[in-house]
C-alpha cells in the first residue's frame, strides 16, 4: 500500500508521533477517567493527523484546506489543556508533560507555518486551473491570453 503525501509532511509526522505517545501513556491512566480524560486526550491527539488527512483531501480548494488546519490547532490546543489536566491530576509526571507539551508546541509551529503558506500544500492543479478559468472567461470577453501562458487542457 503506497502512503499519500499527507504522511510526509512535517506535521503530520510530529502529531503522529505525539499522538502515539499519549497513547501510551495514558494506558496507564486510572480506569476512572477511561471515558473522560483518557479518551478526550487520545481523540484530540488524534484528530491533528486526521485533519490534516482531511486537508489534503482539501487541497483543491485554498479556503476549505486552510479550515481544516485552523480545525488541526484546535485539537492541538485541546491536546495541550488535557495534558496539563493530566498533570494536575498527577497522572502525568512533570518530565513527560514538558516533553509533550514542547512536541505539541511544535506541531503548532508546524500548522502555523501551513496556514500561512497554503501554496506550498495546495495541489499544483489548483493554479492551472484558476489559469484555464481566467482564460475561457478572457476569451468570452474578447480579451486575448496573456503571452507567456501555457494551459493545460
């Protein structure tokens, strides 16, 4: 099974990471927060990768491909609240919560970096389309191309 792109970028790859993390050691939170804490950190972890899936199933379409990276720092902010629940709780001992918060720190970084410069993400065929949109709309007009564009039909 071949991997999407997705799977290569940089946040993607540090939110996996993060979220395995977690994973693991919130097995051995008490069996009391099994369905509050314990399942809240792990979705809100998760739901980073997922939306950056999600993204890049966007990205032909600018607006809906930054949305879903405002929706991966959401999670990613919720990451951090749980985290920092589990250390007041001391289910999470201080070492481990900075380590994860700074892992989570920089996947937001990472997603900031994204929504800022949506073009590096975005599928190259975004562009030449717009191109081809602007030219049939040019031509009905009766404008004529511009010289140096090649469009791809």
């Amino acid at each position: 099974m071949s991997r999407s792109r997705f799977q290569e970028w940089s946040a993607y790859q540090h939110a996996f990471i993060l979220a395995q993390q977690i994973f693991t050691l919130s097995k051995n939170f008490p069996r009391e927060e099994t369905y509050s804490l314990t399942d809240q950190v792990r979705r809100s972890s998760r739901s980073v990768c997922a939306n950056l899936a999600e993204a890049y199933g966007k990205r032909n379409y600018p607006k809906h491909f930054r949305s879903k990276i405002t929706d991966c720092q959401a999670e990613n902010f919720e990451t951090q609240t749980w985290l920092t629940m589990a250390l007041e709780c001391e289910y999470i001992n201080s070492e481990d919560f900075h380590s994860l918060t700074e892992l989570s720190e920089a996947v937001g970084k990472l997603l900031t970096y994204m929504y800022n410069n949506p073009q590096r993400y975005l599928a190259r065929r975004t562009n030449e389309l717009k191109l081809l949109t602007d030219y049939r709309l040019q031509t009905k007009k009766g404008h004529a191309p511009p010289g140096n564009v090649t469009l791809l039909e």
